[in-house]
C-alpha cells in the first residue's frame, strides 16, 4: 500500500535561493508531462482504485493536483496585484466530490494541468526576486510570501505524484 507522505511531511525552508525558484518553476513546467507519464496504459478501473485504505483514487489525486495548482495560480496573482490579500482556502474533500470531478475522466485535469501549469510558469519567469516578497494571508497558515509559498506548491505535487506512483509500484 502506498504510504500518507511518501516524499516526507512539509518542512520549509528557512531560506528560498533564486536558484531553488528557477528549479521549481522548471519542475512546475514539466508537472502536466510527470503526471501524463504516470497515468500511461492505466485503464479507468484502475484509476479508480484507492491508492490505499481510505485514500483517494489515482483519478482524484489527478483531479486535485489540477485544482491545487489552479488554486496556487490564483494566489500567486491576488498576491501581485494586491496589497497582502487575504485569500480563501476551499475545501477538498467537497470539490472532489463534484460532478465534474467524481464521475469524470481525468483527461480534462490533465489538459487544465497544461493550461494552468503553462502560464503560471510564464508569469513566475517574468517574476523578479522582489515580487517573490510578496504576500498573502491564508486564514489557518497566516501570512505568506511567494517563494514559500512556491516550496509548499512544489512539495504538494510532489507529495501527491508519489502517492500515486508508489500505489502503480504495489
């Protein structure tokens, strides 16, 4: 059975170099292309599999990694356009559950994954070492900068691109 946190809990950084950003953002790029990869020769049943007891599927972890990069790209813009925003988190287990999500192929992620995944790579290439300072307030993890932010982004599809590799490996 595949394990909760196969690449570790969270740990940030005590400090984010220009160099760990460039990294991440190239790592960002090629998510749609990881995830693509690891689904390959899957049929639908077995994407629907658990990937453990009381876990999701292959197929909703690919439906939620598409989600929370989509949620990240909206924060890294209210972020850049506004003055320490207050951003509101949205609640996981229920967006997975709707129809566009629970019933449906995870084709349509994959595409949202490409989409997202390309222009916020664009827009964080464009981005200098000062608007990485930038920040926004989540109501349970308190203020935030971008470059902190981009770590937790990074682990979180990390996180969930092992899960599911590991549960093919089972």
């Amino acid at each position: 059975m595949a394990k909760k946190f196969p690449v570790g809990e969270f740990q940030p950084q005590a400090s984010v170099t220009q160099e760990d950003i460039q990294a991440w953002i190239e790592e960002i790029s090629t998510t749609p292309s990881r995830i693509s990869s690891l689904l390959q020769g899957l049929t639908q049943a077995r994407q629907e599999v658990p990937i453990r007891e009381d876990a999701w599927s292959i197929k909703q972890l690919v439906h939620h990694i598409a989600d929370a990069v989509m949620n990240s790209y909206i924060h890294f813009k209210l972020a850049l356009t506004e003055d320490n925003p207050s951003i509101k988190p949205y609640d996981e287990e229920r967006w997975n559950l709707q129809a566009d999500e629970g019933s449906q192929d995870a084709a349509d992620s994959l595409l949202l994954l490409v989409a997202i995944c390309g222009r916020w790579t664009r827009l964080m290439k464009s981005m200098n070492a000062e608007q990485f300072k930038r920040t926004f307030v989540h109501p349970a993890a308190g203020e935030r900068d971008l470059a902190q932010y981009l770590a937790f982004c990074m682990w979180h599809i990390r996180h969930h691109s092992s899960q599911i590799e590991a549960s093919l490996q089972d």
